[in-house]
C-alpha cells in the first residue's frame, strides 16, 4: 500500500482538509478526497504540519554512544515530528572532517527516522584557533553548508572574520554560540538576583550580547550571514532586531526551555535546569516570545543535548549542562506561543520547518503542504493534555526539565517523504 | 523549626532566638568541671567534609562530643571520593550504616542542599558550609556574640538583634559568611551595611535585606560590631582590587579606623584571619576583637543546633540536671 488519505486534519491550523500520499509526494490537498486504495487515518480536529526541521540537535554519536546515538536520536525527533534534523559537530572525534560528517549523515540514511545534516566544525578541534576544512565538508557526501564549534565560541575576532569570509564562496553559514570566554570563567548559572542569593558562579548576559554585537558587524563587514544560536536575553533580542533593520544578515534562534523556563528553578539546585546558556529571567523570556512572534528571532531550535543519569544526578558545579529537547519542543512551543496567541499553526510551521530549513539549506524539508511536494508530515493532537514522562522517551538520555510537568500536545503522527515513522503517538 | 539546617534563610526569628537561647544554656555547660552532657549518646553523626577546614570541623567534633554523640569524621582526601565516587553514593553508604545526622562541608554551592532533598538520604543534614552560598552555624555563632556582648548573657535571652547596626566588610562576593549573616541578622532584626569595593559585591545585591556602601570611613562611626571578612591575596591576579596595599587602605581596619567607631562597638572575623590585609595585628589582638570569643561560642552554637534537630522536644539542659540529682 503506497497510498495514505490523512482526512479532516486542520491543515497548518486552518480549514479542514484531506491530504493524500503517493509513495514520497503529496499528490493532493483538498476537501473530500477519494479514499480509494488509500489507507486513512481519520485525522479530525489535529493540526498538520510541514515535518519539522531542527537546526540545533547533539546526537552524540560518534564518541557519546552512552548519552545518544543517531539512531536513538533521530528516533526521539521522530517523535517529537521532526523529519530532519541538523547535527552539531561536538562528537568524539570532532566533526571537523569530511569523513566524520559523512558517517553521521550515512547513519542517519541507514536508520530512516529522521534526515541527519551535519553540521562541521568551524575549527579543528573546535580548538579556535585554526578554520577546520570546510570546503572539503561542504564537497563531502553530506554536503555541509552550516559550520559551528557550537558547545564553544569562536572567540577569536580574526577567525570568525575569516570564517565568515570563507564560506561565501559556496554559500554557507556560520552558527555562532555567543559566549565571551572571559566573562563567563567557571559560570554556573545566569547572572542577577537568583545567582547572587545561590552563591553559583554568574553568565551575564552581556557575554552573550557582546558577541552578538560583534559578530553582526562582522556579517556586515565581510557581506556574509551569520546565524546566532539559542539566543537567551532581551539585550540580544534588541541587537538582533537593530541588525536586521540595518539590513544585516542575521538569523536568529531560540530554544523551547528559554521560551518557559526562568532562573528561578535553579533554586532547587537541580541539575537538570542547568543548561548552556543558563535559563534567564521572566523578563528575558517575554522578550524572547516577543521576538519569536514579530519574526526577530527566526526559529526555534531545541538544542536537544543528552546526558547521562550520572552527570545529572549530583551536585550543581559538577553536572553537565544540556537538556533533551526533540519529544517536548513542539507542546512547549504550543504552550508558550500557540495558547498565549503570540503564533498561529501557520506562523509555527514557519518557525519549525520553513525557516530552519531555509537557512540550513536541507533539500526537500520545509516545503508547503501542497501537491507535488515532498510528503515530510507531522501530525499534532493539540487537544491532548498530559505529563511528561521521560520513561517514555525514544532517546537514550532522560535528562528533561519538563518531568511531571502538564503540556499540552502529542505528536501522533510523523511521515518521512511518505512513510509512517511515528503512528498513533509510537514509532513505526 | 525544619528537619534540616541548610540555609540561614530557612530559620524563623523564632527559630533562631530559640537556637540562641538553648546555646547559652550549652554555654553554661562550659563552664562546669564536666563539659559532657548525656543527651546524644548513641547517636552517631558524621563530619562529611568534602573540603579542608579544620576550626569549623574541630568545633563539630567538640559539639558532638560534649552531647556523647558517637563521631564519624570523613574527609574526602584520601577517601574513595578521591577516587571519583559520588556524593551520592557516598550519602547512600553512610546511610546504610546509620548515621543519625550528617555535618557536611563542600566546594559546591548547593551540595547539602542536593543531599537533603535528593531522597539519597534521610538523616537530617546540617550545612557545615557550601561553596560561596550559606554557613548557617557561623551567622548563628556571630548572632550569638553580638547578643552577649551588646545585651548580655542573662539580658540577652528571648532577645532579638531589633535595632542593632552591623557592617560587615570585605570579600562578600566568595562570601557565604557574608550571605548566611545577611539573612539571619536581618531575621534577627538588624540593620546590616555591607562594605566592599564594587568588584567584590555580587550583581544582584540590591534585592538582599541590607544596605551596600563603598566607603568604610563614613560606616563606621554608626555601627555597633563591624565583622572583616577574609580576603583572599590570590583575589588580586584576578583584578578584584589593584594591589594588597591598595585592599588595606581602602577597606582594611586598622587602629586609627577602629577608633572612629562607637566606644562599645565590637570587631569581628570570622577566621582565619589574614594579618595586614583585612585586619591589622593592633586590631585583631585589642580587647574589642571577638575572635577567640566566636571560636568558643561556636561550639555552643553547634551544640544547640544539633541537639534541636537530634534531640526531640525536650529541655537540653535541665533534663540533664534531673539526671545529675
């Protein structure tokens, strides 16, 4: 059977409609489609979406198989309804060559959940100090076009100058993790009320905003783009706005759990809220959905970054930073940005799919849900309410902040170019 | 008052006064022929220090001790925490040999918190001091001198710190001296100044329960005990203040500036002292200096605390004087 009819979904939010796969593509959209030597799945009062695209994903594999593996990992974004997702270069080895990318990528095609682009190093080592071959990463069977020493900023002014330079002669991007070395030495925790009462190491935000500043002026030097990942702060969001009204290149993302989450829950000091840049204030938070909403910031990228148990379970100082991300990202979204009306499914196919997919140039992802496109299909019960239980998660780690929390939404559906990888809330 | 004592921001005035006043009931005790009371025997508490501190592990020790408390001292040096176990783990093995209470020291904030509220273990955990967040037992102990000295033994008993000005000085950045006093002479009603240069006062002070000032010359005439915190020298390679020299000049006490306060104000530290940075020897050895005194209050302190979290309901001390007839 090569034919699915998906009836009554509320397309992107909108009017209800049927959606008929033929083996890869959409072969039609409209109102009371022939179910004829189709599979169905009755679909009324779900929303469906473009397959999502996540820019920002640690899968850990090579060298982090105890925390997540390609397959664990793009099993978790399947469920969570991403079709594609972009790995970070942070593995062990890094992915700081053509080889390295090339086995993430084919790992990715062998399992079939969910498309896997790496992304390579923008130095060797993520060291900073020397550019990684990136064109011969670019050239590789996995095609890089989004370099980042994510995990690390590329602090050094000349090599982020060069490495923006660089790229342009085959049109790639450079995706900054802002973060001054300097201020933010042995950094625990966002830097104001909460962290002067916890007596936990400070990240002010004016290491991350004085990068951003930076690196903006540099895209516009050079004429080249730039990305700035899991932008965290109000500050940023108003450097990010002046730069683009100046007619830089700059796109911007945002993480779900800077969406939700404040500094105030590291007042338990559990490990699990402590991430990389560190949760900020409530203020920070309506700046960042603000910003999501009027298209300052461009996407949202879950920084999905596993961990094992045993980096979570002890003391602040000495836990890991990162939380998982793929399986929460899109009923955090609904929560923070659908239910307050900041977004509509429309304008969260945009931020989830369309424009990740544009800046990172993933072929046959973030395309419309019409004829003739790829058939890349999330479908969402947005009336499902529930908590989060990390015991059900298809990723290897556990390390979520959102455990015992209600949110709202549950991904029933996921198709990969017409096949099922997620049916009726499980993996296919 | 609470199962555990982590935060001087977790006791109630109540609670505190209460602390206060059974310490200067354990104080009493110091000054019998036998210092021991029976009130801990067959309890056992364990000293968990993660980090080297002898005077505050010393003072546990005698504080157990004086409660016929059995005494287990762990230092992670040279045990297996050395070799990489974890708190946790290491929480879960004490467990299972029953200790009654635990006394924990360690270089990361938050960590008695984690172990009071992990479910790693049951026993009640008092915080021997965390990183750069709390050391309850020590803004208990300072509470405690200033009521003695400024109200008296006997006057001071179900008395609070209600008006009394307090300057603490120094390094309140890396200070959990500092934060532990804050909370608790505020709970206590005092008005506390922190004096400090401006690199060494935390972003975020402004919501604390005290006043900042930069200028220790205009402080001190209105203060009734000024504490100098210790300030690191290694502090400087770091650009918190541009020399040694420049530190003591600004913000050290030396005789001429003690002079400038009230005839009945008290200096205190916390311990250990660095002669010639934060303190001058003229100071720290005058009459007005506290330090020998805070020493010995500490353990009365410590002895209160765990006689209220270990010893149930009843009377410390005159339940033992039944015992003595």
């Amino acid at each position: 059977m090569s034919k699915i009819l998906i009836r009554g979904a509320k397309v992107l939010g909108g009017d209800a409609q049927d959606v008929l796969i033929d083996g890869e593509t959409i072969e039609a959209v409209g109102a009371g489609l022939s179910a004829e030597g189709a599979d169905v799945i009755e679909a009324e009062g779900k929303i469906l979406l473009p397959g999502l695209v996540d820019l920002h994903t640690h899968l850990r594999e090579p060298g982090r198989e105890d925390s997540e593996t390609v397959l664990t990992g793009t099993r978790a974004a399947a469920s969570g309804g991403y079709t594609a997702v972009f790995a970070m270069a942070n593995t062990f080895p890094v992915a700081d060559t053509a080889g390295v990318v090339e086995q993430v990528y084919r790992l990715g095609q062998e399992h079939g959940y969910c498309d896997v682009q790496p992304i390579g190093a923008v130095t060797v080592g993520l060291e900073g100090s020397k550019l990684a071959e990136l064109g011969a990463m670019h050239e590789s069977a996995a095609g890089v076009t989004v370099f980042s020493d994510d995990g690390k900023c590329v602090h050094d002014a000349v090599i982020m100058r060069r490495a923006l330079e660089y790229v342009k002669a085959f049109g790639g991007v450079v995706a900054q993790h802002a973060q001054e070395p300097r201020l933010t030495e042995g950094a625990q925790m966002n830097e104001g009320i909460v962290s002067s009462e916890l007596g936990l190491g400070g990240w002010p935000a004016v290491a991350e905003e004085s990068i951003i500043a930076r690196d903006v002026l540099l895209a516009e030097h050079v004429g080249s783009r730039v990305h700035i990942c899991h932008l965290s702060t109000a500050g940023s969001v108003e450097i990010v706005r002046w730069a683009k009204s100046r007619g830089i290149d700059v796109t911007a993302e945002v993480t779900p759990h800077h969406l939700l989450l404040t500094d105030e829950m590291v007042r338990t000091y559990n490990p699990v809220y402590k991430v990389n840049p560190p949760l900020r204030t409530e203020r920070d938070v309506m700046a960042l959905r603000e910003a999501l909403a009027d298209g300052t910031i461009d996407i949202v990228a879950t920084d999905h970054a596993p961990h094992p148990h045993e980096d979570k379970d002890c003391e602040w100082a000495a836990a890991a930073m990162g939380m998982v991300g793929l399986e929460t990202a899109l009923s955090v979204v609904q929560q923070t940005m659908v239910e307050t009306g900041l977004l509509t499914w429309a304008a969260v196919a945009d931020r989830m799919s369309y424009a990740p997919a544009r800046i990172g140039q993933a072929k046959g992802h973030g395309r419309p849900v019409s004829a003739g496109e790829p058939a890349n299909l999330t479908l969402l019960d947005s009336a499902y309410r529930g908590e989060v239980d990390p015991a059900g998660f298809a990723s290897r780690s556990r390390n979520t902040p959102y455990e015992g929390r209600e949110l709202p939404g549950r991904v029933t559906h996921t198709f990969l170019r017409g096949r099922a990888t997620v049916v009726d809330g499980k993996l296919a | 008052m609470k199962r555990h004592l982590i935060s001087a921001a977790d006791l109630t005035r109540d609670d505190a006064v209460l602390i206060l006043d059974t310490a200067e009931e354990m104080a009493r005790v110091a000054d019998r022929p036998i210092k021991k009371l029976p009130t801990l025997r067959g309890r056992t508490v364990c000293n968990l220090f993660f980090e080297d501190s002898t005077r505050t592990r010393i003072s546990f020790e005698a504080a157990e001790k004086r409660l016929s408390a059995d005494v287990i001292n762990f230092a992670a040096k040279g045990s297996s925490v050395s070799k990489g176990e974890s708190l946790k783990d290491t929480a879960q093995t004490l467990e299972a040999m029953g200790v009654d209470a635990v006394v924990i020291r360690h270089g990361a904030s938050g960590a008695p918190y984690r172990l009071a509220t992990s479910g790693w273990i049951d026993a009640p955990v008092i915080n021997a001091g965390d990183g750069t967040h709390q050391h309850p037992t020590q803004a208990l102990l300072d509470a405690f001198t200033m009521r003695r000295r400024l109200i008296g033994p006997d006057a001071g008993l179900g008395q609070d710190l209600s008006g009394r000005r307090i300057t603490l000085v120094g390094d309140v950045l890396h200070s959990r001296v500092a934060r532990s006093n804050v909370d608790l002479l505020h709970t206590l009603g005092a008005e506390v100044t922190l004096v400090a240069p401006p690199t060494l006062v935390p972003v975020g002070v402004e919501t604390w329960p005290c006043e900042v000032s930069y200028d220790l010359d205009r402080v001190l005439p209105k203060t009734d005990a000024v504490m100098m915190l210790r300030v690191q020298r290694e502090r400087m390679n770091a650009a918190f203040f541009p020399t040694e020299r420049e530190y003591s000049r600004r913000y050290g006490l030396d005789g001429e500036r003690m002079a400038r306060m009230p005839e009945h104000a008290l200096v205190m530290h916390p311990g250990p002292m660095v002669r010639g940075m934060e303190i001058t020897a003229e100071v720290a050895d005058s009459d007005r200096c506290t330090v020998v005194e805070q020493v010995a209050n500490g353990v009365s302190v410590r002895m209160a605390v765990l006689y209220l979290l270990l010893g149930g309901n009843e009377p410390a001390v005159t339940h033992t004087r039944t015992e003595e007839k």
